[in-house]
C-alpha cells in the first residue's frame, strides 16, 4: 500500500469515526431546532411583528429566496462537477443528480448522503475515495476562501460608501490569474463557481432579514451567510440543523441591530425555504439516477 492509499483509508476512518458520533449530534441538532420554535413562540409580540412584516412582503421576495435557493443547489453541482471530473468521467447532469439526491439524505442523523456519493463514484465512475473525500475538503476550503475575501471587501466599500458591484468584482479578479494554467483552472474555476453560490447565500440572507422586518447592511448580510455556511460545515450536526439557527440568533444582535427572536426567525423562515426546494430537487435527482442505473441493467 502507497503513501497515498494510505492517508486515502485514514480519511475513511476518520469518516467512520465521525458517523459513530452523528446521531448524537442529530439529536442534539433536533433538540436545537425544537428551543428555537418554543423561544419565538414564547415571544408573542416579536414573532407577531415578524408575522405582518411577511404578511406585508412582496411575493417576489419569496420567490426571490426560492429563485437564489434553486440556484444555490445548482452552482454545488457544478461546483463538485468541476472538481470530480479530474478523476473520472462524470456527466453534468448525473453530478446535480447526485448533489441533489445526496441533499436530501444529508438531513438524516448519519448524514449518509456525503458516504453514498463517495461509494457512488467509486462503483459507477472508477474516483477513489479518497479523491471523492479530497474534493469534499477543497469545495470546503473554497468556501472559506471566498467568505474571507467578501465579507472584508463589502465591509470596506460599505466604510468608503463604494458601490457593491465593485466589492464583489474585486475577489472574483483575484481568481482570474489561476485560468491561465491547465493545472491550476479546475480549482480557479471552481472558485468562481463558488463564491457565486456565496453571492448567493447572502442574497438568501438579506431576503429572509428583510422579509421578517430586518433588513441588513449587505456586508452584515455577508457576515451572516459566513457564520451559516461555517455552522453547515460543522460534521457532526446534519446539515448544520439546530446549530445555524442558534449561531445565527446568536448573531444577529453583535452584528445588527437585531433581537437574538428576529434573529432565529429569519432563520427558521430560511430554513424552510430552503427544505422547500431540496425535497423536490432530491426527489429529482433520485429518479434520474434511478432511471440512469435501470436503463444501464436493461442495456447489458
């Protein structure tokens, strides 16, 4: 066994280990969830306000959050499309089907999803596992490379009044130079890719504050969508379930002037938009692999 088979079952353990750990954290997550709905219901008038400010929003904020949801879902397809197909041949559409399908099982305790792909490509399309689990971290520290370079960029066109298109443009240039190389355009491509799909998470962000009555500075609404996008990270919560809306009610006081109540509102609003759109894209993107699998068992 190699060097690299080796670190490669060492990331498989590792996975095992934090599987071993999840339905603790699954619980701890749903129990999150549960103190979060009892604490606004609690506040009769705070959730009442937030009530007739959603009752009062344009329709085209809702389909706005659906609209930057959907597209969210998309932009991670593409962004694991670009960076799987170094190690082997995977279709665009298989990928969302996959992203999509995976989305859903993520919000089980054991978070099967992320193990399914892995198997997925390793039985359907030849990729190691560890080069599926290496893709997993690289999107990951995309992520973070791109929250790095645009909360700071927006909070400093917010202190010298500069336009946000400027703010924005101004991290995305930065990527430009690693086009230039064969080896280096997968990951510079898929950075702009993902700091896309980041525009869009502070989009979604800034539409839930302002459709329960707290609208954000964008450079807050950037802030909040890193503090979400970091507690989704987290391994052993599924899908950041009961963390983001505690981090994010949390938050929202220190970096606004928000009430920790407004605060999980917003997220719990946020949330459900967000289940909204990822059952039926899951349920999408089961059928498609499920047709894909049954035409290719007829087919031999």
């Amino acid at each position: 066994m190699d060097r690299h088979d080796e670190k490669g079952d060492r990331l498989v353990r590792l996975r095992e280990l934090f599987g071993r750990v999840r339905p603790f954290g699954a619980a701890v997550g749903a129990l999150l969830v549960v103190a979060a709905i009892a604490l606004v219901i609690s506040r009769a008038s705070t959730l009442g306000d937030a009530w007739k400010a959603m009752g009062s929003a344009s329709p085209l904020v809702i389909t706005a959050m659906v609209a930057a949801m959907a597209g969210s879902v998309a932009l991670t397809g593409l962004t694991f499309w670009i960076l799987t197909r170094r190690y082997g041949r995977v279709s665009h559409w298989e990928m969302q089907a996959l992203m999509s399908a995976t989305a859903v099982a993520n919000y089980l305790p054991l978070r099967p999803g992320l193990v399914a792909r892995v198997v997925y490509h390793s039985s359907r399309n030849g990729i190691r596992a560890r080069d599926s689990l290496r893709t997993i971290v690289e999107a990951m520290a995309l992520s973070v490379i791109a929250l790095s370079l645009l909360v700071p960029s927006l909070m400093v066109a917010h202190q010298w009044a500069m336009p946000i298109g400027i703010a924005v443009a101004l991290p995305a240039l930065l990527a430009i130079p690693t086009l230039a190389s064969a080896r280096s355009r997968p990951l510079g491509t898929a950075f702009l890719v993902r700091f896309g799909e980041t525009l869009l998470t502070t989009i979604r962000y800034d539409l839930a504050f302002r459709l329960v009555g707290a609208p954000l500075p964008w450079h807050v609404a950037a802030a909040i969508a890193c503090v979400s996008m970091v507690s989704t990270m987290v391994p052993f919560v599924s899908n950041g379930l009961g963390l983001r809306e505690w981090t994010i009610g949390l938050m929202a006081p220190l970096l606004a002037d928000v009430s920790l109540e407004r605060g999980l509102v917003a997220e719990l609003v946020h949330r459900a938009i967000e289940v909204v759109v990822i059952v039926p894209a899951g349920l999408w993107g089961s059928a498609w692999l499920w047709r894909r699998m049954k035409r290719d068992l007829n087919s031999t």
